[in-house]
C-alpha cells in the first residue's frame, strides 16, 4: 500500500476535511460571489478554482513537513 502522508496532517483530522471541503467550499465561494452582485459565470469560476487550493495546500503542507523531518537525515549540511 502506498503511503502519501496526507493522513497524518492535522493530527489525522485531514481525510475528513479535505471530504468535507471539496464538497462544500466551491459551494460557499458560488455563494458569497454571487451574492456580492459577481456575474455568475464568474462565480462558477471562481468556485471551480477553489476546489484546486484544496490540493495546493495539502500538497504545500505535505512539502513543509517532509522538509522538516529530512532536515536532520541530511549528511551534508
């Protein structure tokens, strides 16, 4: 089985946000923009590109941490 590391984010509290999430950001960004008077294409839009920093950031937090704990194993410092 593959590990990726993403289960132990937020002390293993990340599966269950990250579902919780994706399911509901692109919905409250929709929302808060179509309800600023945004047109709505560009409420779509911008509630589509949303689902994206999902990703980003995990993928951000999984690169901090790996950085942190190689930090020490490096034989060159």
């Amino acid at each position: 089985m593959i590990d990726d590391g993403s289960e132990n984010l937020f002390q293993g509290f990340w599966p269950f946000m990250k579902r919780f999430l994706i399911l509901f950001l692109p919905l409250w960004v929709f929302l808060i923009g179509y309800s600023a008077g945004l047109h709505i294409l560009l409420s779509a839009v911008l509630a589509g590109l949303s689902v994206s920093t999902i990703a980003m950031f995990e993928k951000y937090q999984l690169k901090q941490e790996n950085d942190s704990t190689t930090a020490g194993n490096k034989v060159i410092k």
